[in-house]
C-alpha cells in the first residue's frame, strides 16, 4: 500500500474524532448550563459554623450512600474538597466548590450559599475571611536548586 494512501486513512479517521468530540463537548457544555440553572434556582444562605474542611474521596467522606451512587465512577475515586460543618443543631457533611475551598476558614462562622449539598459560595459574618496561604512545599529540584545557589 503507497505511504499517500495509509496518510489519507489516518487524515480520515483523526477527522472522524474531531467532529465526534466537537459534538459531545456540546452536549457536556448543555448539560452543564442545564445544571448550573437548577443550582441558582434551589441555592440558599445559611450561617454555619465551620469544624474541618479536607480533600477526600466521597466513600470515606461520610456522605449518603444514594449520593455516591449517583456520582459518576470516575469522580468516586478523585478527592473532593469536603466540608463538615454545624448547621442549626446538625452537623453535616458537605461538598465544597474547589475555587472557594481555600476561602473558607476553620472554626469560624460563615454564611455560606448552600445548593443541596453543595457549597458555591461563602462569605464572612464578622469582618471579612482570611485567606489561609499554605507554604508550598518545595520538591527535591527546588530545593536541589536552591542548594545550588546558596539560599538555605
């Protein structure tokens, strides 16, 4: 078989994948418009008292067994930032929105945008929230470089 012919294949197929994944990211991009509205209609604000905030996996976090049966298996295996908090007299588990995660403080009382289970926005009740700045821990390059430099 000429080398133009085995190209043409390969030009044909990898066209054939572009459009299959142009169509389904347009379907994802619906469907996640569709499920941002239902968030914004359902959310709600409640004060809260933080306990501990951590990065799990839903299985060891303590949610619902029907809520990890609805997640989709490969999300079950990736950590999520978890939120256990004190809502009136209950102490729940909640999901937290990654880009507020860091925002939140613990052992402070937040009012915090609640949708279902799942924490989109948090604000401060007294004064506005500290951001908690953790140190990146420096890898064996970084430190090797930092060596080589002379900054210990």
């Amino acid at each position: 078989m000429p080398f133009w012919a085995i190209m043409l294949i390969v030009i044909v197929i990898l066209a054939g994948v572009l459009v299959a994944l142009y169509f389904l990211g347009k379907k994802a991009e619906k469907k996640q418009a569709e499920q941002q509205e239902q968030m914004e209609a359902i959310k709600q604000t409640v004060s809260m008292l933080i306990i501990d905030k951590k990065k799990m996996r839903l299985k060891d976090a303590g949610l619902p067994q029907m809520v990890i049966d609805q997640t989709p298996k490969l999300m079950r295996r990736t950590k999520m930032p978890i939120v256990k908090a004190k809502v009136g007299p209950r102490i729940m588990t909640l999901v937290c929105d990654g880009a507020i995660f860091d925002q939140i403080p613990v052992k402070k009382e937040v009012k915090a945008t609640v949708s279902g289970i799942y924490i989109t926005g948090v604000r401060g009740i007294r004064g506005s929230l500290e951001t908690q700045t953790k140190k990146k821990k420096k890898g064996f390059w970084g430190k090797l470089l930092d060596k080589a430099r002379g900054n210990d």
